[in-house]
C-alpha cells in the first residue's frame, strides 16, 4: 500500500499497536454522520477488540485519552487518519499484515478500494464500501447501526478467509492421480485448491450426488465435459460451458446410488478421457516439430 514506510504511517502503525496491546477497558472513536472509512475503520477495531466502546464525536473533536483510539479523525496526539496510505481503514489493514496474516489477507482487498474512494479517486469496482453506507443511510440506519452492518460483512470475510485457509490445508491430504483427485466421502475441499496443485479434475461422491469438475486450464485449450453427455446415464446434467458434470448437487440433491455408474467406473472413464486428450496433444506437437508419427504405446 502507498505510503506504508512513511514516517507519519508509521507513527499511526505505532499508535494503533500500542492501542491493541492494552487491557480492557478501551474505547474507539470515530465521527458523527460516519462515511465508509469511519464505519469500517471502527467495525474492524471492534472485531479486533470486541470489549472496547464505541463513542461518535464531531469531526473536529481532539482525543487525548492514552485508552482510546481515534480513527479517520485528524485532531489530537490519539488520531489515525492514515492519509500517507490513502484511509484509516486501508493503515489498520495494513497494520494487521504482521499481527494477523488472516486478517490482512481476508481485507486487503477491501482496503485498496477503500484507499481509492476515500482519496477521491476512481475505482473500478461496480459495489464499493461508500456506496453500501449510503445505502444504509438512505434506510434512516443510524451511526451505531451502520457500524454493526459494517462489523457483520467484516466478520464473514474474514471467517470466510479462515475457512478458506483450513480447506487449503485439507486440499493437500488429497491423492492426484492421472489428472485426477477423488474427493473423499466427507471431507471438505476446494476444486480450486486442487487444481493449482496441478488437478485436472476432481470427482466427488456425497450426500448430494456425484460430480466432475474440469480445470479452466482445460476448458482453455477447447476440452469441454460436453465430449462426455453421451456416456453418461440418464439424470445427469452437463454444464452448458462444459467445466460441469453433475448427478445432484447441493442445490437439488440426489442419492449418489442411483447415478447409474460406481464411482470407480467414473474415475477410469475421466482418466481416459484425459489420457486420451494428452496423447493427442502430443501426437499433433510431434508431427508439426518433426513431421514423423510417434509411438504412444511406448
């Protein structure tokens, strides 16, 4: 983030540290009429220090209670604006990138929107933080109100991060074969996981029915789960851009057992599949570099 060296944000840095260290009781501070980086700059603090209070001040109030932190205001020896950074939520973001690696993982992108808009600049993003305040405001939400909607979307994103962490972790107990990872009944994973560990596909059988899941690497190179509709019993469905092929799923669940094909038969038709797109691929890498054909049952 722009600025993080500055010795003015590191002061802040320094401030805001020395603040999370201390006991109960603490108080955030922040100013009436909250915009977005007031509301999720506090909501934030509240996470990180669920016990401290939570006051509403004028804008040109000055703090100077060593207890209290004053957040997205400019006045006193307590404040922490975090303008070399381009907001104050963007600074205790920033903050937390050495306190809790989670947090700041679960944030930052957040924070990069919130530097832009707070420093009036543009911003890409078709729903920004400014506008979900506003929003809120226009509902008559008052201060405290808007901070605890701001305090709910935090608190989910960062669970959501934790959670994504444990299933990255989970994610690496799971055999690949032939391209191939079979999820095991009751465990919890992300494709995606798999498949930045180099899976091409990954099948799964569970309460809700059974599954294959292609890369977008292969779904790059033209390989789609179209190829396969016409071997698959009835009752399956094949996801129109072909990255899909599902008998139930957790959006309409099925009995696994009336797929009409074992999990096993499903692996060894994938793997087969796959083989055979990469014996064709390198067929066709090996005539246009040598002109000569290759034997593939070597």
């Amino acid at each position: 983030m722009a600025g993080k060296n500055d010795s003015q944000t590191q002061e802040e840095m320094n401030k805001l540290k020395d603040w999370l260290s201390k006991d109960d009781p603490i108080t955030i501070v922040t100013h009436q009429k909250v915009d977005a980086d007031a509301a999720f700059s506090a909501a934030l603090l509240n996470i990180l220090r669920p016990h401290a209070a939570l006051v509403f001040v004028r804008a040109d109030a000055e703090i100077e209670d060593d207890r209290t932190i004053a957040v997205d205001l400019s006045n006193g020896p307590r404040a922490v604006k975090g303008l070399d950074v381009g907001s104050a939520f963007g600074l205790i973001v920033e903050t937390m990138r050495d306190i809790d690696k989670p947090v700041y993982d679960a944030l930052r992108r957040w924070a990069k929107q919130l530097n832009l808009t707070d420093s009036g600049k543009h911003c890409n993003d078709n729903v920004v933080l400014a506008e979900m305040v506003n929003a809120w405001r226009s509902l008559r939400f008052d201060d405290a109100k808007i901070v605890s909607r701001a305090i709910e979307l935090i608190d989910g994103k960062i669970r959501a991060e934790k959670r994504n962490l444990e299933l990255k972790t989970t994610a690496k107990s799971v055999s690949i074969n032939g391209g191939v990872a079979v999820v095991p009944q009751g465990t919890r994973v992300k494709a995606g996981h798999l498949f930045k560990r180099g899976a091409k596909a990954v099948i799964r059988q569970s309460d809700c029915g059974q599954s294959v899941l292609i890369s977008k690497k292969m779904l790059e190179t033209g390989i789609s789960l179209q190829e396969l509709e016409p071997m698959l019993p009835d009752g399956w469905f094949v996801h129109p851009d072909g990255f899909m092929a599902c008998f139930g799923s957790v959006k309409a669940p099925k009995d696994y057992k009336d797929s009409g094909i074992e999990i096993t038969d499903l692996v060894t038709i994938i793997k087969t599949w796959i083989k055979s797109h990469e014996n064709a691929e390198r067929f066709a890498k090996t005539v246009l570099a040598t002109g000569t054909l290759y034997d593939f049952t070597k």
